[in-house]
C-alpha cells in the first residue's frame, strides 16, 4: 500500500522534477532507471548518484551575481566526488521538492542543510556524518531592545518552516512564552519582523548572517543567543543507497584531513 | 501516514478549526462587500454603477496572494508611516481582510447576476405600491434572486474555504501552513500532503452536502 | 363632471436617447372619470401612464398628483404612489409569496395598517375579485385571470384613489379577458378615478368616460366615447379604429 501510493505520486512528481531540473553534466537517460539499480549493479564508477537540493538556502546553495549554482553544498559535494572519484549530477528543486524526490526515489539523497532530527530518522531517513554545524539565533529589529529571550515573552516570533531555527523556537517557546508563526520563505520571515508583527526571527547563525549582510537590510543579531547547534547532514531513505552514504562519510573525512573542507568553509563564511 | 496522524493528529486538526474560522469570518463579511457592491452595480446611478464596477474588477484583477502580502505588509506600512507607529495588523486580521475583499467581488458579481435575473416587473410592482427602493429590494427583489443565486454562492464558499490555504504565505496557522511545518519536520511530504487533502476534502463534501439540504428546504418554500 | 381635477398633466415630454415617445402631451383627469388611452402599439401610451406615478422620469413638462408635483425632487414619491394603484400588463405578482402576503405586503410594509387589518381588507377584496378560496395559494397555482384580479385586489389594498391599468387584458387567454374587464367595470361604477391603457373597444365604449386617442407622441383626438369610437374626424382615428374593430 504504501509502496503504490508512493509509486503513483511519484508519475505526478517526474513531471515536475523535469520541468524544474537544473542539469548540471550527466544525461537525462541516468534518470530513468537509477531508483531500481541496487548496490551490486552499480560499481562505484559509472552510477550516477542525483542528489537533490534547495534552491535558495545562503550560504549553502544559491545561485551567485554571475548566475552560479554555488553554495557550501555545492562545494563540498564537488570535493567529495572528486575525492571518492564517484559521479552525480546535483538538482536544484527547492526544500519540499528535494525531500519529496528522495522519498519516491526520483532521488537518491538530499543534501540542503537538512538537519538531523530524531522525527526524521524514526520516518525512515538515513543520515551521513554531519558535515557542518549550524547554531542557531535570532535577529531583531535594528532599533530593537530586545537581548534576551525572556523580552520575548508575550510577542510572536517568525520561523520558516522545518527549519532547525523552527525547532530552536519551538523548544523555547513555553519557557519564555511567546507564539510562533510560519512562514515559507525567508524574505518573508525577516519582512514580518522588519513591519513589526514579529518581534524576532530564528534561523541558523550563519545563513542569518550572511542574509543580512548581503542584503542590508534592518535587522541585527543579539548576543549570546545562540543555539547548541545541530549538525547539517546528507541524507538517503532508501537504504539500497547505503553505498552513497558510505562514499560520502569517507570523502567527507578525507576532505577535512587535507584542508579542502576548511578552505570552503573559509570562502562562504569569512 | 498513521505515524503523522498520531503525533500531529491534534496538530492538524486544529489547523483545521483555524482555516474554518479563517473561511467563515471572510464569507460573512464577503457575504455583507458582495451585498453592497451588488447593489451598487443594479441601481439606477451611474456613480454607484462605477463604484461597484471598479471594486470587481479591482480586485478580480488581482490574485489573492498578492492581495493577501499587500494587506499583511503594505497596509501596517502605510499606515505606520501615516504616523500611527505602533501599528499591528495579525495574520488573522489581514487573512479575513484580503479573503472577504477577494470573496467579495466574486459574490458581488454573483449578487449582480442573482438581482438582474429576476424579472423588472417586480421591482416596478412594488415601488408602484408606494415601498421605497430598499423595501422593494429587501422584501420583493432579494428573497427570489437567492434562490438563482444558491448554486454559486455555495461554490464561491468552497472555493474560498479552498482559498484560505493561500494565506499561509503570510504565517497564518491554517491547515495548509501547518501540514508544511509538519511534512518538513517529519519529512514526509507525500503522506503529509495527502492527509492534509483528505481533511479538507471531506469539510467541503460535509459543507456542501449541508449547504444542498439548505437549498432544497428553500425552493421548497416556493 | 366638474369634480376635483386629480391628475393635471401639461407640456409632457419623454425621451429615451434620441427617441422622443411622448411630445408635449396636456391632459387633466378629474374625480370619478375613467379614461381610456386608445391607440397602435409604440404610440406612447404605456410610456405617458408609467410617468403619471413615475416609473419612468418626464424629460419635459410637469405633472400634478392630487396637488403633489411628480417632477420636483422634494415630492415624497414612496407616499404620492400609495395612493395610485397600478395594473401591469404581465401581473408582476410577486411570485415567493401567497396571494395573502401579496396583498399584505405594502399595507404592511408602509405602516399603513397592522398585518391584522391587511388582512382583514386583503380578504374583503379576494371576496370582490372572487378568490378568497386562493389566499393561501401561490401565483405559479393560479391562472392569467386569477392572476390579474390578485393584481388589481393588491393595488386596491392600499386604498388608492386613482387607479391605472397598463394593458390589463393583453396577456391573457381570450376566455380570462371578461373575467377581469368584469372586475374594472365594478370599480368604475364604484366611482374610482382609472386611466386604462387597452386595446378593448368595447371596454372603452361601455365604461369610458373619455376616450383619448394617440398616436406618435401625440394626442390626436379625445372625447366620450360615441365621439371618438363611433364618429371619429381624424384620419390617423379612422385608421385605427378601421383596423381594431
């Protein structure tokens, strides 16, 4: 039952993932069948492994001034497939969509700063080594007082959905009392804040920082704020792709023994 | 999927409350624009048939997501920068507000139609009786364009119970706007959404199996 | 004949655009008379009747209801028209009530009486229309005839004192013309002042006080009914009459 149903959404879903994809390198014909090629078919070289992924999440993914899918993911993929010598073809497709293409295996993974969430492993998702560490904070109004989470009590505070800033929020919202609204989109989120119907927003540290520096717009981060932090991973769900996961973990460790991981990291963040 | 019913079964169902009030709190003041801006549109003044004329197209004109990111932002903007700073304008607020103006229109046209539908002769029967235009609007005109105007409106309410999943663009926590929170946060999109769907369906064949009995009842009454 | 004059129309003039229906029409109409309209379709009967209660609005000239100057903006129009009665040519019954609620309606609605005495009155005129039995019924349930009498009982229910029939006969079936012609000849004798628009000359002959005939906008000719009907002198009469009769 579950398989039909996943099958039949998945017909609808290839059409839109068509129509959307942003090819970058392999042929479309590696598409069709790779949800069925299982481990012992697919020798490490010539699979090709689609990894889906946001479209806008800075500094993760975006696309730049001169119009380049770039982004920390992007990076780290391109240096870990080097490094592991294994081919992908990486697709730009927004949060929702990556997720629902993994989940009907029009992907094999995800990889757009999706963080790992009990929830997620107990639906079934299989997650790699955590390649980065997000914390997470808030940002207020420019002219705002606010400086501790007990300022927010009684105000509401805008999230974007599914985001570890969503669930710093949530975690701190009956302590300190305040309500959360969702929204889709950052732009929109901050907007809320910046009109006054939010007092604050959550999202990660990094992606905050880097948002309002690039677009200068009115709002400032708190000090001492700051979430544990999460870590970002890739993911798979079908554990056929077990193999990917493992390629990715030994890349990944490589890539941070020899530099190439810090000089990203240097290059999106500094 | 029973996964998600069992932890955010509650959740939704909720949400589900929020987008029926979000849809019954705009079809009423819809229900009061339409009235209005109908009338507006079938009396004998030019200047009136403008007014209303400009209002439908005004807002057919415009879809409802913009309509909805203009009140949630625009309008506090505007308004802050009239002076007023510690101006605040809720989802909820801005929600109905975009809702009823963009319902509105449509049950204007709907209202127009409804009025126009019925036969002149019962307008000039009752104003030769010596009842003013309202009276002979409200007493003689009205109760037989309703019964043409039955069939739409309750399509106009379903498309608008519909339509408030639009207004999760602007955070309000209705049924569309939650089951993104919970897909993303179980990641389980397919299931989530085809939940989501079910329950909105069934409040629309439970609404509209209401609204048929209801219609009925009133052309039995001829 | 030298009663009150109730209607005073002078210099009447009524256009749709660029089309002028009625050009310059003056007539008074006194207590007690009935006045029968005569004359060919588009001629502007319909169109000079509808403006004595101001159904349509006069492009020209003045008319006096009781006294009440239908063209000034400050006449109370809502209360001049309690007191004239109108007759349609399609009835106009209004069709979501019952012929009660027909005729309780404005008397009602206008504070005119309470639903009790319209009711009463309601009933002593179905009882002189003959259709007492049909109060609870709807107008779907009726026939053309019973439908017209429902029609002059309603207008009759406000107490008017002048009355005006638009074509009352013309939509009926033959067999239903009596039946109504029977229920305005009665209010004729009563001594109601009517102004009736009709194709019926032998409405016009038995019932008439005057008989004015038009044709293009214009009053061609008028008289009692032996003058216009029996000895008519203008051609454009003549004609008419030779195609009517």
């Amino acid at each position: 039952m579950k398989k039909m149903l996943a099958t039949l959404m998945a017909l609808g879903l290839a059409l839109s993932l068509a129509a959307c994809s942003t090819s970058s390198g392999s042929s479309a014909a590696a598409n069709s069948n790779n949800s069925s090629a299982t481990s012992d078919t697919a020798s490490g070289s010539d699979k090709v492994w689609l990894v889906a992924t946001d479209t806008v999440f800075v500094p993760f993914e975006y696309t730049d001034e001169q119009g380049n899918f770039v982004g920390i993911d992007v990076d780290i993929l391109a240096a870990i497939a080097e490094d592991q010598g294994f081919q992908y073809e990486m697709n730009s497709i927004g949060w929702d969509g990556a997720v629902a293409a993994v989940q009907t295996g029009q992907a094999d993974a995800i990889m757009a700063g999706a963080s790992i969430k009990q929830e997620r492993i107990e639906s079934g998702w299989i997650f790699s080594d955590g390649y980065y560490t997000a914390t997470q904070t808030i940002a207020v109004p420019e002219d705002s007082d606010i400086a501790s989470f007990e300022d927010l009590r009684g105000t509401s505070v805008a999230v974007k959905n599914g985001t570890a800033g969503a669930d710093y929020a949530e975690s701190l919202k009956d302590e300190y009392g305040f309500t959360i609204t969702y929204f889709d989109d950052s732009p929109t989120m901050y907007q809320d804040v910046i009109i006054g119907n939010s007092s604050a927003c959550f999202e990660d540290t990094p992606v905050m920082l880097a948002y309002i520096k690039q677009k200068g717009i009115a709002l400032k981060v708190p000090e001492g704020l700051e979430s544990e932090g999460s870590p970002y991973a890739l993911a798979i769900m079908n554990e056929d792709n077990q193999e990917f996961l493992d390629l990715f973990n030994a890349g990944l460790a490589n890539i941070k023994a020899n530099g190439t991981y810090d000089e990203i990291i240097a290059k999106y963040l500094e | 999927m029973l996964r998600i019913i069992q932890i955010y079964g509650t959740m939704m169902v909720a949400a589900m409350g929020q987008t029926l009030l979000l849809a019954l709190l705009s079809l009423f003041f819809a229900c009061l624009l339409g009235l209005f801006f109908g009338l507006l549109s079938t009396v004998r003044n030019r200047a009136c048939n403008i007014i209303g004329a400009v209002y439908v197209d005004a807002i057919r004109g415009w879809p409802l997501i913009v309509l909805a990111y203009f009140v949630y932002f625009g309008i506090p903007m505007l308004i802050q920068g009239l002076g007023f700073k510690s101006f605040r304008m809720d989802s909820l607020q801005a929600g109905v507000i975009a809702l009823s103006l963009n319902c509105g229109a449509y049950m204007a046209e709907i209202i127009r139609a409804g009025i126009q539908s019925v036969d002149k002769g019962q307008m000039e029967a009752a104003r030769s009786l010596g009842l003013s235009y309202g009276k002979s609007m409200f007493k003689v005109v009205l109760p037989q364009a309703i019964r043409t105007m039955i069939p739409s409106i309750i399509n106009q309410f379903i498309i608008t119970l519909k339509d408030t999943s639009i207004l999760s663009v602007i955070g309000f926590p209705e049924l569309t706007n939650t089951t993104k929170n919970v897909s993303a946060n179980v990641g389980l999109p397919m299931q989530a959404w085809l939940l989501c769907g079910l329950m909105y369906m069934v409040v629309i064949i439970i609404l509209s199996k209401a609204s048929k009995n209801i219609e009925r009842r009133i052309n039995r009454g001829r | 004949m030298a009663g009150n004059v109730k209607i005073h129309v002078s210099n009447l003039v009524k256009r749709f655009g660029d089309l002028e229906v009625l050009k310059d029409i003056s007539m008074d109409v006194t207590e007690g008379e009935v006045v029968v309209l005569l004359g060919p379709s588009g001629s502007g009967k319909s169109t000079f009747l509808r403006c004595l209660n101001r159904l349509e609005t006069p492009s020209g000239g003045q008319i006096l209801i009781d006294g009440h100057d239908m063209t000034d903006k400050h006449t109370d129009l809502n209360k001049v028209r309690e007191n004239i009665g109108m007759v349609f040519q399609h009835f106009n019954l209004f069709n979501h009530l019952t012929v009660m609620q027909n005729l309780t309606l404005a008397p009602v609605e206008t504070k005119k009486a309470t639903r009790a005495e319209a009711e009463a009155t309601g009933r002593k005129y179905l009882e002189k229309v003959g259709l007492l039995d049909k109060a609870n019924a709807y107008p779907s349930q009726l026939s053309g005839g019973q439908k017209q009498r429902v029609a002059i009982a309603r207008a009759l229910c406000m107490h008017p004192d002048i009355m005006l029939f638009d074509e009352p006969t013309s939509a009926l079936d033959p067999e239903m013309v009596g039946e109504v012609l029977s229920v305005m000849q009665q209010l004729a004798r009563d001594g109601m002042t009517m102004v009736v628009v009709t194709h019926e000359i032998g409405f016009a002959r038995e019932v008439a006080s005057r008989v004015v005939f038009m044709d293009g906008g214009y009053i061609v000719e008028q008289g009692t009914p032996e003058e216009v009907i029996l000895h008519p002198k203008e051609p454009r009469t003549i004609d008419f009459l030779s195609k009517v009769l």
